[in-house]
C-alpha cells in the first residue's frame, strides 16, 4: 500500500552516480481525496511520519483559509496534530518547501487551478507531493483542484467513511447548517458523511 516513497537508487551503479542527486531522484504527485471525516489528514499524517522515519526530509503546507483549528497545525477530527505552514497561493509552496524531498498539502480543494501546475512542477524536479482534499463539495460537484490533480496523479486513494444515516460507506459531505458560502470550513456539528442514496444537496442555486 505503500509504494509511495521513491525508489532506492542502486548507487553502485557508475551510470547513476555520475547523474546528480536531483536527476536521480523520483518525483510523483500522489492524492488522498475522499469526504470529510473519511481519515484523509491522517493519511497525509501517517505518510509524513514515514517518510521521516526514512530520513526524508518532508515540508508540509495546509490552506490558509482553513483556521478550524489554528493556523500552524494540520489537525485531524479526532485530534491528531502535525505542524504546517499556511499559505493562501500554491505558486508559494515550491519556494517556502527550500530542499525537502517530500511536499504533503492538506487542504487542497481550497486552492485554485493553479494547485495543478504548482504539483507538477514539484514533481518534476524530483519531489513526491502529497495532496489530501474533498474531491466533492456539499453539492457533490467536482471542488477545487481535486478531481484536475487526480487526473494527472501517480497515485489516488480514495477514502470513504460510514454514513451517518444507514452506515453504508459513504462518499458525500451533507451540511447540516445553512449555505452561507461555498467554503467548507467547520466541524463535526456542520457536516455528517452520507452515502449517494442519503446525500440531500442545498438548492442549486445557492452554489457560487
Ligand atoms: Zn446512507
């Protein structure tokens, strides 16, 4: 399950020492998408643990507009915290990550297209990029850059959760409080995980 680190390089190789350490390096974008409360942070969290286990040096990043639970941690539902730096454009992540092999991005629906490029860009230049986010808003429409990355993604893990009305595996974020904005920022008392027969969405119409 965890292909996700690059692969040893063998270094006896005289063909492979002579390339740089970049060149030699093997850059992927993997994507953790699924709906709230389906254990995405924790993923992105377990794989951050990991790769420092293994000596890599990792730089993790969460949405600046996500403050439920203070602007320098990533912080799972059930309380689970990792230091991230804050930023509200996906261009600043390249730059601020300086040298670390590994790039994990929690929040990622909340960033425009530009996420895309941004992941690319990293991963060609030999870094793994590891992006958790919302594949579907409370519409149950494609959000942000999610569906685009995983589109183009080495690897995509979809996580679910159990409904909170019949316990099947669910898919859909139902908001139980009214629409004031399209942005999904809140706890356990705005939104429950249904499956697809219990998901109700707002009216259309009151989607921007
Ligand atoms: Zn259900």
């Amino acid at each position: 399950m965890m292909g996700w680190m690059p692969s040893p390089m063998d270094q006896s190789d005289s063909e492979t020492t002579k390339l740089s350490a970049e060149a030699t390096e093997c850059g992927r974008i993997e994507l953790v998408c699924g709906c709230m409360f389906s254990g995405k942070s924790l993923q992105l969290m377990d794989r951050v643990r990991q790769a420092r286990q293994a000596g890599l040096k990792v730089a993790a990043f969460k949405h600046a507009s996500d403050d439920r639970y203070g602007q320098t941690h990533i912080v799972t539902h059930n309380g689970q915290r990792m230091e991230a730096t804050p930023v509200a454009s996906a261009d600043r992540i390249a730059s601020l990550a300086g040298d670390a092999n590994v790039i994990a991005i929690d929040e990622g629906q909340f960033f425009d297209s530009s996420l895309v490029d941004a992941c690319q860009r990293m991963a060609r230049a030999g870094r793994v990029v590891i992006v958790a986010g919302l594949d579907r808003d409370s519409w149950g429409l494609p959000f942000g850059p999610i569906p685009a990355l995983a589109e183009i993604a080495d690897q995509v893990t979809r996580t679910t959760a159990v409904c909170a009305r019949c316990g099947q595996p669910a898919e859909y974020t139902q908001r139980l409080v009214p629409v004031a904005d399209r942005t999904m920022i809140g706890g356990r008392e705005s939104y429950e995980p249904r499956c697809s027969r219990c998901f109700q969405p707002p009216p259309a119409d009151l989607r921007r």
